[in-house]
C-alpha cells in the first residue's frame, strides 16, 4: 500500500559498531513505517569506550542497508527531538533487548516528550538470536581476537578485521 503521507521513523544510536541487532530492529520497524532514518550520534559516551568515528560509523549503517531504499543514515549531533522534528518524524524507533534496558529507555522517551510534546517512541524487540547483542561486546569479542561473523554484517566485520590487523 502506498500512503499519500509516508509515515517516517527515526532510529536514533551510537551503532559502534551496527550490530544484526540493530540491523534487526531497524528493518522491523519498516513493518508500520514507510521510510527509516537511522541517526547516528557523533559523541558515544566515555563509559562505551567507543572504536569506530562517527563517518566510519555513518558509513558501515550505509553499507549495511545499501540493498533497501527505504532505509537512510545521517549523522547527528544535539538533541534527538529536534532532528525528527526537523525531518518530520512520526515516531522514534528503539529496541528492548531485556529488563534491563528498560529503565534507561523508559527514563529517555519521557524526557523527549518533556522537550516535545510530539514525541512518541515506539518499542521493538529483536529477534531472539539478538536479545543478547550489544556493541560493546562485539567491541571487546573482536579485539580480543574472537569470532564475530554471527554478529555483524560483512560490511562491519571487514572493518573491524582491518582494525584488529591494524
Ligand atoms: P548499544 O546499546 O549496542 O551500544 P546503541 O547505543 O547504538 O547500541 O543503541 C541503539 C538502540 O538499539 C538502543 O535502543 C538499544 O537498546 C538498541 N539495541 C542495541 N542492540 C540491540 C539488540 N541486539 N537488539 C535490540 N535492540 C538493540
């Protein structure tokens, strides 16, 4: 079906690096919206420890949806509510992977709200397979010389060989 309104979603991270996880998320949420933005945070927080700079991390989200036109990335940098305002996002897109991430995710789609009142944030799950991916521990499995084939796109894992080589 083709709406008049494309309904858009913004799926907002650090992606350092793009996880399946993420990648699961991500192609999800096309099932109740037309068009994606994925938005790539500039600063990861010092406790993540970050690896990849943001245009690396840009262009591996781009590789990795190269294949689905409705999916775009962009870089940002200040608050979240005023990029999907901006691009005139319906919702923001999130992924729940356990308990634990709720209290977190919980506490910042309320925040939005205080700063947008427009602002809706729609939860997704991922695929069982994924419930126990993060970026860090791809991170910390990678540098540590481990297999992360299962967890990462080729793109991804193609970066992050020439980064351990390195
Ligand atoms: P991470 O937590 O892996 O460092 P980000 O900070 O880039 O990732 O998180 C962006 C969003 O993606 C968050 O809502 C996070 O909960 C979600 N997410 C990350 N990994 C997964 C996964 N394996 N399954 C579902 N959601 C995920």
């Amino acid at each position: 079906m083709t709406r008049v309104h494309p309904v858009v979603a913004i799926y907002p991270g650090s992606f350092d690096p793009i996880t399946k996880g993420h990648e699961d998320v991500a192609r999800r949420s096309l099932r109740i919206a037309d068009r994606l933005v994925v938005a790539v945070a500039h600063t990861v927080s010092q406790a993540k420890g970050g690896l990849f700079s943001v245009e690396e991390r840009l262009e591996m989200v781009q590789e990795v949806f190269e294949d689905d036109d409705r999916i775009e990335a962009v870089k940002f940098e200040g608050l979240l509510v005023d990029l999907a305002q901006e691009i005139g996002a319906h919702f923001v897109v999130r992924g729940l992977r356990a308990v634990s991430d709720y209290e977190y995710e919980f506490e910042m789609a309320q925040m939005n709200r205080e700063l947008w009142s427009g602002s809706e944030t729609v939860f997704l799950t991922p695929n069982q397979q994924y419930s126990f991916l993060s970026a860090s521990l791809v991170r910390e499995v990678s540098r540590l010389g481990g297999d992360v084939s299962r967890f990462v796109s080729e793109p991804v894992l193609r970066r992050l060989q020439r980064r351990s080589a390195g």
